[in-house]
C-alpha cells in the first residue's frame, strides 16, 4: 500500500513513516509549507495521514486565524484534494483537547467517558474539532475518515513533551511529595501511536479512536518510575504531600501534580492490540537511547 504523510519532519510523522515502512507500507512525506502538497498527485496513495499541525496556544505567532488556517482549512484542502482524485481514506491526527477536559487534582473531575462532550476550552482543541467535523462531512463509502484523538505522545527524541520536562524534574526530586495519588494521566507511546495508524490502515477503519498505554500514571508512579530507569531510589513524604495539597490553589501544583484520562474501556481500539509496547517499556526506550 502506498502511503502519504503530510506534515514533512515532524516528530509523529517522521516515526510513524518508520512503523510503517518496517510493516511493508511505501511512505512518502509531503511538506505543507509550500507548494508542495499542490502539486503532489494524490492518485497513486491509498491513505492519507495527515499530520501538520499548530499544536500549542502559546506558539510562536499562533493566532486565532492561524489555527484556522492550518488545523482546519489545510486539512479540508488536502482531503478534499484527496478525495477528489481517488483516494480511498483520510486519517486525521486530532488530539484529546477536543474533550475540554483540564488538568485536575480531583480524580473524577479528569476523566474522559464515552458520553463525555465536546466542549474544547484552548484554540488548539477548537480548531481540531472544527476540522474534525468539516472532515466527517466529506465522507462517503469511497472516501472513508478516520479521527484519532491521543493524549500526551512520548518517545525517544520527542523534546518538549510533559515525559522529557519530567524528566528533569524527576532528577532533582530524591524526595517525592507523596500526594494526589488516584489522579491519573493519560499517555501513548509513540510506536503505540504508529501501531494503532497501522491498523487503522490496515483494516480501512473509519470512526474515532481515543488510544492511551497500558497505564495512566499518578505524579507519585510517574517520578518513581523515571528515576529507576536511572538506578536512583525514590524516598516518599506524606508532609511534604500535605503541604503540596495546602498549595493546591497554584497553578504550578495543578500543572504537575494533576491529571486528564481516558477511561481504559474508552480506548479498546482492536482489543488493545495497538499497544505493543508498555508504559514500562516506553519510559526505558525514551530515556535509554
């Protein structure tokens, strides 16, 4: 099957074109800067997989009207132009921002269910559920849209990501406030991500998917696990965690301490079989490169 990447360089895309090369797929890259995609002829790919983005409210020059025109316009234009010249489907790399779930302390208020709505509070996750519904709209039996939604995607040589800035923390951090232990955060491993494309692919699935690892780790697992991974021990404090949860106002508690998840049922994509790596796995071949 051939295989069209937009988004040319970018992390995601860089390694879910190595995944699915390995499983036999021929990928080509398309650079949405330019001209480019323009000019490609979209004939001869199967799938489209398409990955540029503006991702972060606090990017460089990320106003209102560049969100538009990047995560919602660009993406029509390119499925558009895919559908229009015969290929079969369109996967779109959405986000769980959709959900306009925050960051929490409180265990029950972050997590995401099924029948959870809508209801995006950052540029980012309104721009990609615009697109997400234009996209759906194009849809038809020949032109099949399949939406993924992941939540904090890590991996080795993903920099600027929550795993590698906890990383630093998690150094300096020989004793660990033990608190807000129930909260949960959702992670996916990049060849999870790559693995789930692939089967998506594979089995011309169309739907939403909401994947996630094995595990959602609290802050308490999260920092234990990073620091074995690095032969150091980690001492626990319950002070310190009552004194964190005196703090509980500043946003610098809920940044690090809180969580958002998918419940687990939410995210049985082919029976999990997407999750070919642990959580345990992904952190030692994100930090043992």
């Amino acid at each position: 099957m051939n295989i069209a990447i937009t988004g040319k360089g970018s992390y995601i895309g860089i390694c879910i074109k190595k995944h699915l090369e390995k499983a036999g797929f021929v990928v080509d890259e398309i650079d949405t800067i330019g001209n480019e995609w323009k000019e490609t002829d979209f004939s001869k790919y199967d799938t489209v997989v398409h990955v540029a983005a503006i991702v972060h409210d606090n990017a460089k020059n990320a106003t209102e009207d560049l969100f538009k025109r990047v995560n919602i316009d660009l993406a029509c234009d390119i499925a558009e132009k895919a559908k229009h010249q015969g290929v079969g489907q369109f996967v779109f790399i959405s986000t769980m921002a959709v959900f306009g779930v925050e960051k929490t302390l409180n265990r029950d208020e972050g997590i995401v269910f099924a029948d959870s709505p809508l209801n995006p509070s950052s540029l980012y996750g309104k721009s990609k559920l615009e697109a997400e519904k234009k996209l759906l709209a194009r849809e038809n039996d020949n032109f099949r849209i399949s939406i993924v939604r992941p939540p904090n995607v890590y991996g080795p040589g993903c920099k600027g990501n929550y795993v590698y800035l906890l990383k630093k923390l998690s150094d300096a951090m020989f004793i660990c406030p033990y608190a807000y232990e129930e909260t949960r955060q959702s992670m996916l491993y990049i060849d999870n991500l790559s693995e789930l494309i692939k089967l998506i692919i594979e089995n011309s699935s169309s739907g939403v998917f909401m994947p996630q690892d094995d595990v959602a780790p609290n802050m308490v697992e999260l920092v234990a696990s990073i620091r074995a991974i690095s032969g150091k021990k980690t001492r626990y404090s319950k002070l310190l965690g009552k004194c964190l949860k005196i703090m509980a106002k500043l946003s610098i508690v809920k940044k690090i301490y809180g969580g958002v998840c998918y419940e687990n049922s939410f995210s049985n994509s082919f029976d999990y079989k997407y999750r070919i790596v642990t959580f345990d796995e992904g952190l030692k071949k994100t930090y043992n490169k």
